[in-house]
C-alpha cells in the first residue's frame, strides 16, 4: 500500500494552475484557490496562474507556454473536462501531450465515484506529460479539485511517496526524445 516515507527529504515542484471558464474572474475562482492553497500547503510553489475562456486554442497555447517554461514541473487545470459543446480542455491537453497517463483518469473516476457515485462517468479528467512536464485537465468543482488533489496528486507530487512517485522520476521524463 502507499506511503509516505518521512525519512526522505521532501522536494517541492513548481505548479502552474489554469482555470478554465467563460465565467470565473479571479475573485469568483473557487476551484483555482482550493488548488492554490493545497499546493502551498503541500510545500510546493504556485509559479504562475492564469484564467481562459473555454476556447481550445487559447488553452493549448497556454499549456504548450508553460511547457517550454524550465521554472514549471507540473501544469495542473481545472474545468473544461464535461461533456457540452464548449467543454474543450481534454482536447487542448491532448494537442500538448507526447504521452498520456491513461491510469489518472481512471484513479480519478474511482476516486470520484466514492464522493458522488454513478455521476463520476461525467467527467474526462486527464493527465500527460509533454516536454518533461506533467499536465493534468481536472473538472471545475471544487469538491473534484479538493478529491483530485488530496487523494492522487498531492500523494504522487510527493517526492516521499512509496513505492513511486512523478517526482522521482521527472529527470528522465525527457529520455528519447529527439529535438
């Protein structure tokens, strides 16, 4: 079973955080500031942030920004990830990913269906890595942002979390990759 193994030392990971919304402003961004403030209290750095309309281009464009930014590990975004016409967000990490962590969307469906039962199949949460940096597309509630993180991500962006963890092997994220 998982672990936190204290007698690691603890390495914090730079996080950009994405809302995705044609209604949140900054000061009506729930779900962006649950994930600010567990990533602060996790011990790791909020490194930037930034808020889109539900327009595919535009959240491409910011992921694939972020990804060639050496001062981000790890891009996490919130909403988008519903089944409506403008629900885009999967789509736009996918135009990012080289590859995907096809297992983050199922963890995440198990996690949700424990809080809101059958209503978890809604949602396309999704994770992937793309120039050594790991993204992830989560839905826009914050009780989906407080279960993602509390219960995957804050455990695999431990560097102490046992047996793995995304930390440990973040330097070789990039191996084989031509360019």
């Amino acid at each position: 079973m998982s672990r936190i193994d204290e007698s690691l030392p603890f390495h914090p990971v730079r996080i950009a955080l994405l809302t995705v919304s044609d209604t949140r402003t900054p000061g009506t961004d729930r779900s962006g500031d649950t994930l600010a403030g567990r990533i602060s209290e996790a011990g790791h750095v909020l490194a930037a942030r930034a808020i889109l309309p539900d327009e595919r281009g535009q959240i491409a464009g910011q992921l694939r920004h972020w990804v060639l930014d050496p001062e981000i590990d790890v891009v996490i975004s919130t909403g988008g990830t519903g089944l409506t016409g403008r629900d885009v967000t999967v789509e736009a990490h996918r135009d990012v990913y080289e590859k995907e962590i096809e297992a983050f969307g199922t963890i995440f469906a198990l996690v949700s269906y424990e809080t809101i039962g059958t209503s978890a199949v809604q949602s396309r949460a999704t994770g992937g890595v793309a120039n050594g940096t790991y993204l992830f597309a989560l839905p826009g509630s914050p009780g989906a942002c407080k279960d993602a993180w509390d219960r995957i991500l804050k455990l695999q962006l431990d560097s102490r979390h046992r047996p793995c963890n995304f930390v440990e092997i973040m330097p070789r994220l990039g191996e084989g990759r031509s360019g």
